[in-house]
C-alpha cells in the first residue's frame, strides 16, 4: 500500500465522521466483544467501547495505528490477511469503508474471509461494507474513467473521489484540498462484485448471508446502490 492513508491521516476523521447509524448497525447483534478490521484512527471502535464492548482494531497502517493507540485503544499494526495470528474469537467482525477492496484478488478476499470466519465465536455475526463495482464497470467512458462518488467539503477542505479502470483493477483517485495544500493519491482496489461477494461469503460457511444498501438497513437497490453492506452469521 502507498503512503496514501498515512498523507492524510490528520484530516481522515473531519473527511469520513462516524455516525450514529453506523454505530446502531454494528451493534444490532448485541455484541460482548469485537474486532475492528482496517479501524483506520480508532473512531468507530471508540464508539463502539463506549457502548462496553471490548474491542481490538487492526490495521497496516503504522499512522493510524499509532493515532488509534493514543486514544486508549487496543489497535495493532497487522495485515488483515494475517488474522490467523490472532488467538481471541470474537462476537463480531466488522470490516467496513471499502477497506476489503485492498486486497488483491478473490483468492486473497476468500482467504481473508475463511480466517474471518474462524475468529467469530459460535452465534457471531460479520459485517463487511464496500463498494459494488457493478454500476461503475458499466459506465466506463474511452479514457477508462468510471465515475465518482460526491465530493466531501467543508470550510477547511474539499475532497475528491474519482474512480479509473486500470488493467483488472481499479484506480481510485483522490485530491484532497485544504487551502494551499494539495495532496493528490492513486490507491489500486480490487472491483469488487456484490454477487460474487455473497457467493464467496456462503461458500466460506456464513449463514443467513444477508446484503443492505446503506446502514439504516434499507435494502439494496441494483439500480442506484454502490455501497454495500454484508452480513453473515457463524
Ligand atoms: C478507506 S479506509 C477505511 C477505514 C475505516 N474502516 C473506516 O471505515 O473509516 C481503508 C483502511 O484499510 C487499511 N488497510 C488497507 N489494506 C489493509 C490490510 N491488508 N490489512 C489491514 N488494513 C488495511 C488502510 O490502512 C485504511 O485504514
């Protein structure tokens, strides 16, 4: 992975604030104790704490984990690809903000999902958000560009998101700009696919797989949904 989270780190938790759906989503399962995949600065996983959770995030990158350290929280820097090292099982997995798109390929996206599955605790619940690729594959313009998802601004800053085929992949490209400051990143994600998501999740062993278009819980909609939500049970 590039330096692209560690650039934009001090401005990560203004660009992508929590949320109390998010949070009511995650904790609908009623869970005792979590892992928070890819935590990025720890905010979702504070939140979750202070709901008496026992939580633990990991992520690769060495900024955030550090940013999440000083906040009291338990965050290690590891590669969710090597969850095996973890010996705890969890009532809840969660793995949410396209973080999941990083990975490489399918067969690394159902390795990781396999050792996902074996850290989850008998009656425990996943909870995967990403982007469905779909929509955006199908409207690939002559220069390869996809598409973009609104732009996010306040006083301080703007940040775009614009989104490029390149080869089997796609490059997500991001301009963010805070007065003077330009700070511009390509980040290679893997195009993700709904259906095959769901396939790989109930071949792996979760049951009751289930898909969402937003946090509310509000069904998935073919025609203008991009994020998804996934849920399986173990
Ligand atoms: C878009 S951010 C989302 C972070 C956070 N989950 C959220 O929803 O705001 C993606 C995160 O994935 C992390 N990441 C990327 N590849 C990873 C990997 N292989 N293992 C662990 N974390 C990874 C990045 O460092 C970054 O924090």
């Amino acid at each position: 992975m590039s330096e692209f989270y560690t650039s934009i780190a001090n401005y990560y938790e203004q660009i992508f604030p929590v949320g109390a759906e998010k949070i009511n989503f995650l904790m609908k399962s009623n869970p005792k104790t979590a892992i928070d995949i890819a935590c990025a600065t720890g905010e979702v996983m504070k939140e979750i704490q202070e709901k008496g959770v026992k939580v633990l995030g990991i992520d690769l990158d060495e900024k955030f984990v550090e940013m999440a350290r000083e906040k009291d929280l338990d965050a290690r820097k590891l590669n969710m690809l090597n969850l095996d090292e973890i010996d705890e099982k969890f009532d809840l997995l969660y793995c949410i903000g396209n973080s999941i798109a990083h990975l490489k390929e399918y067969d690394e996206i159902r390795k990781f999902l396999q050792k996902s599955y074996d850290r989850i605790d008998s009656g425990g619940r996943i909870v995967i958000q990403f982007i469905n690729f779909e929509k955006f594959l199908e409207n690939e313009d002559e220069n390869g560009y996809l598409g973009s998802l609104p732009d996010i601004k306040n006083d301080e800053f703007t940040f775009h998101r614009n989104y490029f085929k390149e080869k089997d992949h796609i490059r997500f490209n991001t301009t963010l700009v805070v007065n003077d400051l330009i700070i511009e990143n390509n980040e290679i994600l893997f195009p993700l696919l709904k259906d095959e998501m769901v396939s790989i999740m109930q071949k792996v062993g979760f049951k009751n797989v289930k898909v969402y278009g937003n946090f509310k819980g509000e069904d998935f909609d073919e025609k203008v949904s991009l994020p998804v939500i996934m849920t399986g049970e173990v």
